[in-house]
C-alpha cells in the first residue's frame, strides 16, 4: 500500500524531535519570515534610530509579501500615527508597533468550528488548484484524531479522476465516500451523501466539488444549487461553507473570495501551501476586507501539517524576532 | 483577463492625454498611478521598478518633445515597455529533434499541468498531426495517473500505462523506450506539481529530466500567482533547463501580473495561454497582442486565427455559395451561424477580443450572455423545416406553438425573428456589395493600432 501522505516517514521523525505548536509553526514560515527579517534589518541600515523615510521601503517590504496595497498602507499609515507619538527607535518597538495593527487586522480569523449541529455539513469550495481535495484528506485525519466520524462526498464530477482521487483518500483513511461517478449532478450527490450521513448518525459529512473559476457564472449557479438542495433537507446545512485559498496566490483572492461569497455566502476560509516561499501576508488582506474565520492553514505534505489556525502564532510565525534584529546585518 | 490593470491604466494615461504637455510632474502622477496598478495587478515588485524606471526615463526623453501629443506618446511607451518585458516575439514548440521528441512540463501543485498537457496533446494532434504519447511521473497524488490515462481516451492519443509503486525515472525511461518501438513522433511527459524548496522533490525532477533529455521544458504556472512568482520561477530555471513558460487560468479575472514577472526573471519566453477548462482553451501567445489587449485596444489578429481554426470550413464555403447563387438566406443557416459562433467560446469570449470593447462598462459585458445562444438555437428548433425556410408564415398561433416547445415565450420568438430579418437584409446586401470575402479581408487588415 503507498504511503498514506508522502513524506509521512520523514514527518514522523520530524513530529517525533519537536512536537507540533507553536516552534514547529514558525519553522514552517521560517521561508517567508525570514525574507521579511532580511527586509527589516536592512531597514536600520546599521544606525539605530529608524528613518522617516525608510517607510516607503517598509511598505514595498510588505506589498512584496503579498499582503497588497491597501493593508501595506493602513500598517504604515498606523507606524507613522505611532512614531508621531512616542520615539520608535528600536527594531523592538517596530516589531512590536506592526504586530499591534497587524493583530487588530486578524482579529476576526482565530475561531475555531462550531460544530452545532449532526451532521455537521461542510461544502468546500474553490478555483481549480488550489487543493481542496488534499485539504478534506487533511481535515478527515484531523477530524479522525478528534474521535469524530466522517464521511465525504465527491462533488468534484467534473475533472478527470477526480471521483477517483477522493475514493483513494476514503480508501486510506477509512471513512465512507459518497460518489455517483463521473459527469454526475454533484447536487444529486450531496443529496445522497446527506441522506446517508443522517441514516450513520455520522458527526461531519465533507462536500468536495469542483474547481471553477469564479467568473463562470453558470459554475458558480451549480454552487447555489447544491447549497439549496442540502438546505431542503436540512434548514441549517451546509452549516459551513469554506473556500479554499492557495497561499500563494496573490490579490486575485481578493475577487475570488467576493464572487464566491456573494454566490454562497462563504462561512470560512481554508488557507494552503503556506510551505513554500510564498508570503502568507495575501490573509492580512482578506482579514482587512473580509472578517471571515480562518480554520486551518496548510503547512506541509505530511498529514499533520494541517493546523487550526492561530492569530497569535500566525504573526509570531511571519514577523522576526526582535533579538535578530538588534545587531543588523547578523545573518537572518 | 488582464482587464482590471487595463481599466487601471486607461484611467491613469486618460488624465495625461488631456494635457498638453509631458512636464516631469505629471509624468510622475502617471508612474505612481501605474505602478500601484501594477502591483495590485500582482507583478512583482523588482519587476515593476524595472519598468517604471524604463518608461519614466524614456517618456522624458527628446522624442516625447516632438510628438504632437504627449498622451499618445505616453500610452505608446507604456506599451511598447510591456511587450519588451514579456518577449520579442510568438514562440512555438521546437520539436526539430529525432522522434521521439520529448516534452516535459514541471511546476507546482495546482498549477494545471495535467490539463495543459492534454491541451498540448490536442494542439499537436490537430494542428500538426503527430502521433503522440502521454506519460507521468506523478506517483503521489492518487489518482493523477487515471485522471491523464481519461484526458488521453478524451482525445484519443497513446497513453503509457504506470503504477504508483514505480520510481518516476524508471518509468519515463519506459516511456521513452516505448514510444522509439512504436513510432511515436512527440512524447508529453507530466510531472507531480512540487514545491521549489523541496530538495528531494527538486532532485527528482532533474533526474526525470536527465533521463528523458527533452526538446522542451516547459514550466506551467497559475496566472493567479502574487508576488512568489519570481521566487518559484526563479528555483524552477536554476534546477532545469526551461525552455518556456506556459501561463494558466488567464480565463478568470486575475490581472496576470506573474506574467511580467516570470518573463522577467527567468528571460524564458511565455509559449501559451490555458484560458478555460475545455481541451481546445490553448491559445499560442503573442506579447505584442496581450500588451495591446492590457491596454484595451482589442486582440483582432487572435480573433482572426480562432475563426479560422474553429469555423467549420465546409459548412462556411458551403453557405457562401448559397448566397453567392442568390438563394435566400434562412433560419437553419441562421442557426448554423449561431452554433458556429458557440464552438469560437461564445460572444463573450469574442467581444473581449474586439478592440475598444473592453472598455465597455461590466454592467454591459453582464448583459452579453451566452445562454441566450441556447435558447435561440432551442426556438429554432422548435419549428418546422417549412417554417425555417419560411419564415413569413409565422403567425399567431405557430408563435404560441413554437414559445411553447422550446421553453420560451412568444416576444422572445419575435425578437428573434425580428434580428433574423435584419440579418437576411444584411446579408442581401452583402451579395451586392461582393460578399463575405471583402467583409473578412477588411477585417484582417485591421491590425491593432493606436485608437487615439
């Protein structure tokens, strides 16, 4: 049998010498934390006393870590209030001045699911790529840790194989697939999969469906209609509507999330692939224009690189620690 | 696409056209202007200095002075800038090699690369008619291997068959082998999307691509992608040899920033455009068109190519000699059209393409709605072959019949033969006047210009 994520062998290690929380997140960022440390530091340029005019490059420091325009703008806007008021002559009190607007901006990510109601239907939704098959794999084995029951639905009919992969995902982690097969009505399947959770007393029934561009006014229709199709069963269901968002897109999240939103009405966010080197300041601007909850951020391969996800930890993960940048020009 | 960053620019480059000069200060509310257009358009930020720099330096240079406005100038340079980031000129794929020619695409997950390289397997097939060969590496994802093994059914290439207990190496080297026995001309190789920090995945890659010794190395890349796009780009061209880029999902409305950037960086030209999920949404890529088409001034030539591609030829020579004759002109050869003009990605797709329409306000472009093709095909269809080819004797109660069969009501049956009674005038001129082959040639002629 392959192995039930790739890499599992080497995350197993990893897990084994630093448990998962907080340290084991900022090493994930460590990528995009340590291009912002580099930014920063270089900032001071050697003095110790920061430059008005060394805000114009803070804001390209952060329009490049995709956090866009409009945020950039508002935490410098706010630096420049702060800097009026009392000195900010240390990297310290920098640091400490954006992680101060920057939390004021994430404050409305950090809930976690509600769960109230069984089963408790979530339809997950997105453009194409941007893994929300790979994320319901995630959250079943998050969900199976918590000692829930879970059961998928492959809404994807669409893309080749899709029905298939999501059956290969059931197969491993061993929780029941609801699938009518290729070019099927996905409403019609999450009908089924809602009947059928129900007769289970199943606790969460996972909805995959499939990419579409957010453009696609006739895609997005279907959206509605499965969305309508559940709630003739249930009043309540889905009870959570998540879009699913690659990290490393960049302001088109923004039109994404406001097509599929005014379509559904989008509860909460998923955020992938945060992994690599792409900057996952694209939330800050989404949390600014969207006060949406973030439930889990995607930060690896392995099966418990999924996380539920933090505010706290999210910006100790993204901005650098004051310490490095008091001597500048010590490597990052 | 790219429809944000041109509405962004022609609203900027409208304040300068209105003045008579180019001072140095409102050049630099112009810059300002297009530089935030350019980063919230996702173009790197490196990139975006590059190029306002570029276009500041020359839009202040002698040339400017001498033009009789500086508007035009201005508009002139943005664009000509835009075109020499994103290359010289349209590239194809170089598949000069001894066959099996072999092309393998890399990038991250998500990109697109299963579908591109199906698109490419249909493009190949149909336009240069080789005898392919899809293949993957991908092991990892369940069910990536089913889902090319059904795109190669769709299209109806060879596929080679592989299992996710092989090693990506071994089974390209099989593939190859294979293709040599069985005369194949090109082989598309997939690859599992992987992250560039990924060393052992990196490793992979360059080992498959050691291997396989491909013609083309193509990197597939999301036209979604933020500010990353460099960084990626950049770690996919120093651990192999690209050769172009293929840029995806330009049929939403991301502004394509990762275009300039990529381009940029890597110095690798952009081959084509995925712009839609159906296997025929490839569209070769020409920077000249798409900087035009960023500053709204249409794309007429690609028009004139998918016209060419997608109109069923027969069926086209076929109603030409029709109305050549003198015949009339009647509702199953309006339906024709009709279904013809669908196969071309429908009005919206087209209207995109014409230069100026962009402009138009989105309220309009909502209004331009394909279903309306289907309900009309769904009237005419509806009705006797008596009553398409003639249509006068639709009265009252026919109407009644006919709204009631396709689902419609009766004023939509009207208008519907009101328009196909303009078309029929239309066309009676047209014969007149020479035909549908000076109609076209006038329209090949018009290249995208200036529309100042």
């Amino acid at each position: 049998m392959p192995p039930l994520f790739r890499n599992t062998k080497k995350t197993e290690n990893k897990l084994k010498s630093s448990p998962p929380g907080p340290s084991n997140l900022r090493e994930r960022l460590s990528k995009t934390r340590n291009a912002l440390t580099r930014g920063l530091s270089g900032l001071f340029r050697g003095s110790e006393t920061l430059d008005p005019s060394l805000f114009e490059d803070l804001e390209d420091l952060l329009v490049s870590a995709d956090l866009g325009v409009g945020p950039s703008t508002k935490i410098i806007d706010h630096l420049r209030d702060v800097s009026q008021r009392q000195n900010l002559n240390s990297a310290g009190d920098l640091i400490a001045a954006i992680r101060e607007e920057m939390t004021v901006i994430l404050e409305p990510c950090g809930k976690s699911l509600p769960f109230d109601g069984r089963p408790y239907v979530m339809l997950i939704v997105g453009v194409n790529g941007v893994g929300k098959t790979t994320t319901i794999a995630k959250i079943t084995h998050w969900l199976l840790q918590q000692e829930r029951t879970v059961m998928l639905a492959a809404g994807d009919t669409y893309r080749a194989a899709a029905v298939e992969q999501l059956t290969r995902w059931g197969e491993r982690l061993q929780v029941p697939v609801i699938s009518q097969g290729q070019d099927a009505d996905a409403a019609a399947v999450a009908h089924d999969a809602l009947v059928s959770a129900r007769a289970r007393s199943t606790d969460v029934l996972m909805i995959d469906t499939a990419g579409r561009q957010h453009t696609q006014s006739d895609l997005m229709n279907q959206l509605i209609k499965i969305k309508r199709v559940l709630n003739k069963l249930d009043p309540e269901a889905p009870h959570e509507i998540v879009q699913v968002l690659d990290a490393g897109t960049g302001q088109n999240a923004l039109s994404q999330l406001q097509h599929f939103h005014q379509a559904v009405q989008v509860d909460s966010l998923c955020l992938t692939k945060l992994d690599g080197t792409a900057k996952g300041g694209i939330l800050l601007a989404i949390a600014d224009k969207f006060a949406l909850p973030v439930r889990f951020i995607g930060v690896g391969e392995g099966p418990d690189d999924l996380r539920p996800f933090n505010t706290a930890q999210f910006i100790d993960a993204l901005l650098p620690d004051a310490e490095s940048l008091q001597r500048p020009g010590a490597p990052a | 696409m790219f429809d944000q960053l041109s509405d962004r620019l022609r609203e900027t480059l409208r304040r300068v056209r209105g003045q008579a000069r180019l001072t140095e200060d409102n050049i630099a509310t112009a810059m300002r202007e297009v530089r935030i257009a350019l980063l919230e358009a996702d173009v790197a930020l490196p990139v975006v200095k590059a190029f306002i720099a570029q276009v500041r330096e020359r839009a202040l240079g002698a040339d400017v002075m001498q033009s009789v406005t500086p508007g035009q100038m201005v508009v002139k340079i943005v664009h000509e800038e835009l075109v020499a980031i994103m290359g010289e000129s349209n590239d194809v794929l170089k598949l000069t090699a001894r066959p099996p020619a072999v092309v393998l695409v890399a990038g991250l997950q998500g990109a697109g690369k299963t579908t591109t390289v199906a698109k490419l397997a249909q493009w190949l097939k149909q336009r240069e008619h080789k005898k392919i060969l899809l293949a993957t590496t991908d092991i990892y994802r369940p069910a990536a291997i089913d889902q090319l093994k059904t795109l190669a059914d769709m299209i109806d290439v060879d596929f080679f068959p592989a299992s996710t207990d092989q090693d990506p190496v071994t089974i390209a080297r099989n593939a190859i082998d294979h293709a040599r026995r069985s005369g194949i001309d090109v082989v598309l190789m997939d690859s599992a999307g992987r992250l560039h920090v990924d060393a052992r995945m990196m490793t992979e890659i360059r080992a498959v691509h050691a291997a396989v010794d491909p013609v083309e190395t193509l990197f597939v890349v999301d036209s979604m992608t933020g500010q990353d796009a460099v960084n990626s780009a950049t770690a996919f061209d120093e651990a192999l040899p690209l050769t172009g880029i293929i840029l995806t999902k330009t049929d939403g409305d991301a502004r394509g920033g990762a275009a300039l950037s990529i381009r940029h960086v890597t110095g690798k030209p952009i081959k084509f455009l995925g712009t839609g999920e159906k296997l025929n949404a490839l569209e070769a890529f020409h920077p000249d068109r798409v900087a035009s088409r960023i500053l709204g001034m249409g794309d007429v030539l690609t028009l004139v190519e998918e016209v060419q591609q997608k109109v069923d030829k027969g069926k086209a020579e076929k109603l030409a000699k029709k109305i050549a004759k003198g015949k009339r002109f009647d509702l199953d050869d309006f339906r024709e059209q009709i279904m013809q003009m669908e196969k071309m990605g429908g009005i919206a797709s087209l209207v995109e393409k014409l230069p100026g329409m962009s402009g138009l306000p989105n309220h309009v472009m909502d209004q331009v709605d394909d279903r309306q093709i289907r309900r009309t095909v769904a009237i005419i269809n509806s009705m006797t072959p008596g009553e398409r080819a003639n249509p006068t004797i639709i009265r009252g109660s026919r109407k009644r019949r006919i709204a009631a069969g396709s689902g419609t009501e009766v004023p939509e049956v009207n208008r519907l033969l009101k328009q196909f009674t303009q078309m029929q005038k239309m066309m009676k001129k047209m014969r007149k006047g020479g035909g549908m082959a000076n109609l076209l040639a006038g329209m090949k002629g018009r290249r995208p210009g200036l529309p100042y």
